[in-house]
C-alpha cells in the first residue's frame, strides 16, 4: 500500500473490502483498522490485544485455531458468513498520525454511505457499533454520515448496564442500534471492561 506523508500524518485507504455474508442478518461496523505494523493477520479486529475475536469466539460459541496470518483470516470469515454478520467500518480514507491506531489519532477523509449498504441488504435487522465515542468514534462518524445527507439523528440513550441502544427508522422497517463498550486494547489495559462483561453486551 501507498501512503502520502505530510509531518506525522499520512493518508491511508481503508485495506479490507466490506465482508458481506450471502445471508446477512446483523453489521458490526467499527472505525479504522489498526496500523498494519500491530495486525497479526490482514483482517478485521486483528490488532494485538484486540479482544474482539475472542469475544465473538464466546458469543458463537466457536473456537478460532489460529491467531495469525491467511488461516486466522479465513476461520474468522467462515464464522462470520455461518452466521450471517456484515464487518465493515466508517471509515474509507483517513490521515493516521505517525503508525497509531487509536480514534482520536485517526481523522476521517471520506466515511462509507452506511444508508447505502442497509437499504441495499434489506435483511439486515442490527447494527453494532464498536466504539462509542461521539464525534470520532464508530458511533459519531455515523451521526456525521446522516448529518451529510440530512437524514435525522436517531435518538440513544444508555441502559443500566452500560448498552447504548436506539432505533433506525428506514423505510417500512426499523433496525436496531447497539452500542456496547469496546473491545480495544486500551480499555483492556485500563481494566475498565472485563472481557466476561464485553461478552454479555455484545450477545
């Protein structure tokens, strides 16, 4: 891949196509990949101490083999097509400040039309957001997706145990937005959110 650098920045094209099962059912859509130099594999979520893999491991009730390279790629993407789950992320070009991942190190040059992909995979009931941070996180790009084509921000509100949830309308149908905690690295670190609890949100 090509990078154009200016200072500490660089802009980079998003590296993965959207991953579109032949029966999709839900779409979790997250922000940016991690830089290339911190992904075990060349896929989703493959940052290391990422605990999103082994999150979806608990809630499928599978067991990923591989933790690197092309066959950790393609256990994942069986999984995801078994079970009828879109990956994709708001983000299509961004600058990336020196080889950092995180979202506040990230700023959006062209977001994906998420509007787009739901009407056109009519199937698709959910929507899970992986981080939740308003303005630059998975959540607010999506609110700045809908501001640019002028579509009403849906209103979110937060339950007890830490869920943010709300409603699409679209069309004749509504889909549901959720929106548990991350399942970065950084708040793993921080021990903010035991891994037992990321796996209770995000069944």
């Amino acid at each position: 891949m090509d990078y154009k650098y200016f200072k500490s920045f660089k802009v980079e094209s998003h590296p993965f196509e959207t991953f579109m099962p032949k029966i999709p059912k839900a779409a979790i859509v997250g922000t940016f990949p991690t830089h290339k130099s911190n992904r075990n594999f060349e896929w989703y979520y493959s940052g290391e101490g990422n605990r999103f893999w082994d999150v979806m491991a608990a809630v499928l009730e599978c067991k990923f083999r591989h933790r690197e390279n092309e066959p950790a790629k393609e256990e994942r993407q069986a999984a995801m097509e078994k079970n009828g789950i879109v990956l994709t992320d708001m983000v299509k070009t961004c600058y990336r400040q020196d080889t950092l991942s995180q979202d506040h190190h990230l700023y959006p040059i062209t977001l994906i039309n998420l509007i787009d992909l739901l009407n056109n995979n009519p199937t698709i009931d959910t929507v899970v957001f992986t981080s939740r941070t308003r303005v630059i996180g998975a959540l607010g790009l999506f609110e700045t997706s809908l501001h640019q084509i002028n579509m009403p921000i849906p209103e979110m509100t937060t339950q007890n145990g830490g869920m943010i949830e709300g409603w699409l309308p679209l069309g004749s149908r509504e889909i549901s937005l959720l929106v548990p905690y991350s399942p970065s690295k950084t708040l793993a670190e921080k021990g903010f959110v035991p891994t037992s609890r990321l796996i209770q949100m995000y069944r």
